[in-house]
C-alpha cells in the first residue's frame, strides 16, 4: 500500500501571500489531521477531519483552515503568510480517528 | 486539551543496552490513547507502540514495551538491545475526542 503523500514536498513563499498545501492519505483511511511543527514549538495540531467534517482544531488562528474531499484527501491553506508560519507541516491518515496514525514526509514551508 | 510533558530532552543509551523514555500526561478525560512516535533523522514520524488508557496490561512491540500507570499518568518507553537505528527523536502523544497533542520529544542517540 502506498503511503501519505504531501505536495508540494518544499515551498517558499513571501509574507503576505496565502499557501495550499495537498495531503493523500494510505487508500481507505478516512481520518486525516494535520500538525506544524517548529523548533520552537514543537508538534502542535492544526485540526482533523473525518468524513469530510472537521471533528476538531488546534488553537491556530482563521487563517489556518482545510478541508476534506470525498476520496479522503485533504487540503490545508494558509492565507495572509507570516515569517511565524515557516515550519514542516505534517499530514497524518488513520483508519479512523483514535486509531494509529500514519505519518507523510510533511512539507517544509519557509516564508520570507 | 489535554498536554503532554517529557522532561528529559536528550538521551543516550550504549548499544546493545536498555534505556528508558519518561513522559506523563495530563488529562480530564478517561477515554483517551496514549503513543510513542519515532522521528529519525530522515523526519517522516512512525508510530513505535500505543495504549488504551483503559486497558491495564502494558503494550509491547517487541524490543518497545511501556510502562503505564494512569493514576500518576505516567507512560513511559521502554527500549531493549537498543540498535542504531534506534537513533532518533521520539515523541510521546495523548488522543482524545479527535485531538492529538505531543510532548517535545527526547532525543535519542545510541552509542556504538
């Protein structure tokens, strides 16, 4: 079975602008979330959806948001990008939420 | 939500010998998951070994076992016959309701 893949893998953008990020989760997982992670931070959760409902958010502010396609794959954008949003952000599939997750190779984000 | 602290953030074990990762937890709930992920240097987070808080018996995964006490919310990793490719950051993770919050991870490095 393939595994999550996240597109683009690099991504370098200028303040201001606004980034979608692409995450496909292993074929019959149905629960996706998405993490950032940071040196300073750490992993920290962004939100996971299910179904194509979004079941819970981290604390990230509204320029955070994604979303859920029927085939289970998932979107994250950020609008309005800020120097404090540069990060790998992970995208991690399940078969269903509280089960084991499945981590992608993330995309490394740098915005300057 | 509920947080995840690991107070020890570098580690080091001789190869070929056990070494223990803390970590405890704190939450309202009494449904909820516990993991271990692993993040080698390569950055795509595998999952080492997971608990049900509501199952008494510590999970095992063959060189990984976890000693979980849930009253002190205590769930610590146990590595045995520590290998190089045991070298990494190891995070340890608490699930409930959809929501997946990490600890700040240990660094892991095994000498040969």
């Amino acid at each position: 079975k393939a595994g999550v893949t996240q597109t683009p893998r690099y991504l370098i953008k200028t303040r201001g602008q606004q980034v979608t990020l692409s995450c496909s989760p292993i074929s019959g997982h149905r629960s996706v979330s998405w993490y950032q992670q940071t040196p300073g931070q750490g992993l920290q959760f962004l939100f996971e959806y299910f179904s194509e409902t979004q079941r819970n958010k981290g604390n990230f502010p509204g320029r955070f948001s994604g979303r859920q396609f029927s085939n289970s794959r998932s979107e994250m954008n950020v609008s309005t990008l800020e120097l404090g949003d540069s990060a790998l952000y992970l995208c991690a599939s399940s078969l269903w939420p509280s089960y084991e997750q499945y981590f992608g190779p993330g995309t490394r984000l740098t915005v300057t | 939500a509920q947080t995840v602290t690991q107070s020890q953030p570098e580690m080091s074990v001789q190869e070929a010998e056990t070494v223990t990762l803390s970590c405890t937890y704190d939450t309202s709930e009494s449904d909820y998951y516990l993991f271990w992920y692993k993040q080698p240097p390569s950055r795509q987070m595998i999952l080492v070994i997971r608990q049900e808080a509501y199952k008494q018996q510590n999970a095992t995964e063959n060189r990984f076992s976890v000693n979980f006490q849930k009253a002190a919310k205590s769930f610590s990793l146990k590595i045995s016959d520590s290998q190089l490719g045991d070298a990494a950051m190891y995070f340890c993770a608490c699930e409930n309701n959809n929501d997946m919050r990490f600890g700040a991870g240990t660094r892991l490095t095994v000498k040969p």
